[in-house]
C-alpha cells in the first residue's frame, strides 16, 4: 500500500494568485498523478507526473496553468496559477504501485477563490 | 474512449436495507476496477478492487463482481448503516488509457 500526505488540505484565496499544492508519499512510485473535481462533479486527470520528465497533461488542461514538479520517486507539486472563481476545487493527488495497478488517493486539498 | 457511468446517481434508504449500486463501462480491456468511498469535502478511500482475472471481492459488508464481459459491475451493501452514507464512485484502470476513468458516483443516504 502508500500512503499519502497532502498539504494544505483547505485554503481560501484571492483571484489572481497562485498556490501550490504538495503531495508526499512513504513509499517511491513511479507514477504520480494530479485529479481535479470540480463541486458536485467526478474526478478528471490533469496531468500524469512522473520522475525525470515533464509531465503529461490531459487535454484541457495546460503547463502554464498547472506546473507540476517530480524532484524525485516520493514527492510531487503542483501549482494551480492565476487562479479564478472557476478553478475553485478539490485536488487530489494519486498514485499506482507497480503491483496489481491499486491506485492510492490523498486526502484532497479543497481550494475555494474568491 | 473509456467511459463509465453510475446508476442510480443518489439513492436513499432505510438504515438496515441490503443495497446494490450499478458501474457500467464501454471498453472491455480493463487491468482491474475499483470502487471507492468519498465523503463530503474529502479525498477518496478505496473499498475494493477487483482484477480483470476476478469475478468478485468482498470486504466485511461489501461485495463487488465484475462482468467484464459485459462492462457491468455491482457493489452490493450489506445491512446498511447511517455510517455507510457517502458517494461511491467506481473506477476502471484501462490498458489503452493507463489510467483511472471514473464514473459520476452514487450518493448514497442511509436513514437512521
């Protein structure tokens, strides 16, 4: 199994800004990947990171908005820039073991902009 | 393109009833399935996961089957409790795609 530590887990903010988003895990994985799920909605794939390349995103979604950092096999950032009411959200931070193909989820940053 | 869809989108029921909450997808070629629970504001925790190789899991008052065959899975709830009140959402892990698709969830009330 894995577990993963997201940080913050809530956090209010002001259009315009950016806030960047951690996501530690206690094991190394390959596989990293950033969800979104908008209120009321299920969950939709950003971007997929893994350590030493960019990452891949879905479409819809773009680098300048949502960077994301893969330093090594445990952590991983993303940042959501320029914020507007729209990208008010949950994120959520997942990864896979190798085995079986479990995807494991973090607790969820709930980001509210105003 | 994976697709998945939930039925019933919420449901409501008296607490001790026996439930099932249906998961549908379109592309059979699936490494395994997964239903997890998430309560309000909160991440996802994982119930079960059944491999493509399996035909059902269970775990305490919870059984899932997967027809893959058929591109239908249940989760059937076992005397239900106001506790089990959550969405569920179900989860296939796609060969093509490598990842999760997921299904809009059930929301689920379980009346005391």
């Amino acid at each position: 199994s894995a577990v993963i530590s997201q940080k913050p887990s809530r956090d209010i903010c002001q259009r315009g800004t950016s806030l960047t988003i951690q996501c530690q895990v206690d094991s190394q994985v390959t596989m990293m990947f950033w969800y979104r799920q908008q209120p009321g909605q299920s969950l939709t794939l950003i971007a997929t990171a893994n350590q030493g390349s960019e990452a891949t995103y879905e479409s819809g979604f773009v680098i300048d908005k949502f960077p994301i950092s893969r330093p090594n096999l445990t952590f991983s950032t993303l940042t959501v820039s320029n914020m507007s009411p729209e990208d008010s959200s949950i994120y959520l931070c997942s990864v896979t073991t190798q085995t079986k193909n479990i995807q494991y989820f973090g607790a969820g940053t709930r980001l509210s902009v105003l | 393109k994976q697709e998945v869809t939930q039925i019933p989108a919420a449901l409501s029921v008296p607490e001790g009833e026996n439930l099932v909450l249906n998961c549908s997808f379109t592309d059979s070629a699936i490494y395994n399935l997964q239903w997890f629970r998430q309560d309000p504001g909160k991440g996802l925790t994982s119930l079960l996961l059944i491999q493509s190789s399996q035909r059902e899991q269970t775990s305490g008052r919870l059984n899932a089957s997967l027809d893959k065959s058929s591109g239908r899975s249940t989760l059937y709830i076992a005397a239900s409790q106001p506790g089990d009140s959550a969405t569920y959402l179900c989860a296939v892990y796609s060969g093509s795609a490598r990842q999760l698709t997921f299904g809009s969830g059930t929301q689920l009330t379980v009346l005391p």
